[in-house]
C-alpha cells in the first residue's frame, strides 16, 4: 500500500518524534509513504491569519504538487489538515481558484487518526502487538483542529469523536470518560496571552484528573507541547501527554525506550512501567 505524505512543518521540527512514529508504524503495517516533494507551509496559522488569498495560495500549491497521482494524502498534524481540506473544498467549489488548471483530484485527505482508526488498519495494529499497554487510563483529547469546523473538515462526530478511543483501545490502554476533550487548549495564544493559555490548559488537565486518567493522549503538536508544557504552572501534579502514535510504537516494539521517554517535559515512564507488567504476546516484534 502506497499513501502520499505531506509531514508539514511541526513534523520536520519541533515534533520531529511525532514523524518518527508514524514512519515506524507504516513501517510495521507495510505502508510506502512518499513525502510530497518539495512541500511548503500550509500557511496555519500565520497566514489564514492574516490574509485570505495567501491562506488559500499555500495549502493549494501542495495539492496541485500531487496532481494527479491517487495516492491518498496521510496529514499528521491538525492545523495542516484543516488548510489542505480548506483549500481543496475551495479548488472544488469556488471558480475565483479555477484560474490555473480544473481541479479533479484522484486522493483523498486523510488526517492520522481517521486513517489509523479505520477497522482494517486497527485489525494490523493489534495483528502485530508485541505487548500491549493494560492497565493504561488515558484521557483522548482532540482539541480544536482536526475537528471543527465540520463543513470544512467533514468530521462526522465532531462533538463527540471516537477516533483516537479506537486507536488506544487496540493497543490495550484504557480510555476515560471525561469532559474536556474537544475543548480548545489555547494553543495559537499561548505566547501572547499565557494568561489565558495557563487558565484553559489547567481547566483541561483538571478534568482528565477527574476522569481518573494517569495520562492524556493526542494527535495534535500545538496541543501536545501546549498541554504539556503549560501544566507545569498551574497544577501541583502533572499528567504526561503522548502522541497516540507513542502508544501504538511501544506495543508493536514492546518498549518505549527512555530515548522517546526524555522528549517529554513531564516525566513520561508510566507507559514503560504499564509495558513492563504486560504479557509477551509476539516474541518477533519486527
């Protein structure tokens, strides 16, 4: 199976460990991802920001880099998702964009975790556990991005989504029922107003402790180092937040080595402590 992959920008630098995981893991369900050649910003959130023809300009550049390849496009990261899908519903239904070529696309948009949730590819994840994480209470939070708005994202539960349950349930952790998970965590004010950035973050890790969650889990880099690092003002205990990727990768290795563990600005071993107890399922965990 070949998908096309555009990583985008948090991917190639601040959330390179994000990248990591998901080559890994396509790895193991024998997925070829082609990296978009010669990729550029999607434009979030500076540019949609700040002016509209420039917001639609970049993301459209990327698809027309695809042309007219069918290979769907596999987006990691939530604001690129977000503009790529914009920009592709503007290309199929505004004619201001039909200025350079009609746009017919043979792919298909898919963020990370529609794909990986999909019952055939959760069906290879659990075929090739090594070990899975028991025992695991996760809050699964969503975030803002990959889910609103609806008409441009076409998130069919995006109040109350199930993906990343699906995801952490197939590699043996336990989701919680919690309050906040498509709350927004602040993420685009997290420099300029730290103010409001501390008070929603906290609300939001308030609440996965409510649920009785001993982690959170997402798929999004703004929310990942947002949520994780902003904790560390407001709460007397603190809750590590993996990528739900970091989970699949530690059951289909067995491990999560304490190379992946130190990235984390809150100690993130409890999911080693949690593989540590677990039973061998495959001894070949290549």
């Amino acid at each position: 199976m070949k998908m096309a992959y555009y990583p985008g920008c948090s991917l190639s630098s601040s959330a390179r460990d994000y990248n990591e995981t998901i080559v890994e893991i396509c790895t193991f369900l024998d997925i070829e991802l082609i990296e978009i050649a010669d990729w550029n910003c999607c434009g979030a959130s500076s540019a949609h920001m700040t002016n509209q023809e420039v917001a639609m300009r970049l993301p459209m550049r990327n698809l027309e880099l695809v042309g007219d390849r069918e290979e769907d496009i596999l987006v990691p990261c939530p604001a690129c998702y977000q503009r790529l899908k914009a920009a592709d519903k503007a290309l199929k239904e505004d004619c201001y964009y039909w200025d350079v070529n009609h746009y017919e696309p043979k792919f298909e948009l898919l963020h990370i975790s529609s794909f990986l949730s999909r019952p055939e590819v959760l069906e290879r994840i659990r075929s090739n556990v090594k070990k899975t994480v028991e025992d695991l209470n996760v809050a699964c939070y969503y975030g803002c991005l990959s889910l609103r708005p609806p008409h441009i994202t076409d998130a069919p539960d995006h109040e109350m989504p199930t993906t990343l349950e699906d995801i952490v349930t197939a590699v043996g952790a336990s989701p919680v029922n919690w309050s906040h998970r498509t709350e927004c965590c602040s993420g685009s004010l997290t420099m300029t107003r730290p103010d409001i950035a501390e008070k929603l973050v906290g609300d939001i890790v308030e609440a996965a402790k409510r649920g009785n969650a001993t982690a959170m889990v997402t798929d999004c880099p703004m929310c990942q180092a947002n949520v994780e690092s902003r904790q560390l003002g407001v709460s007397d205990s603190y809750l590590p937040v993996y990528y739900a990727t970091e989970l699949i990768i530690a059951a289909l290795r067995g491990e999560y080595p304490s190379k992946q563990q130190n990235l984390h600005l809150v100690p993130a071993s409890i999911l080693e402590q949690h593989l540590s107890e677990a039973k061998i399922i495959r001894e070949d965990g290549s």
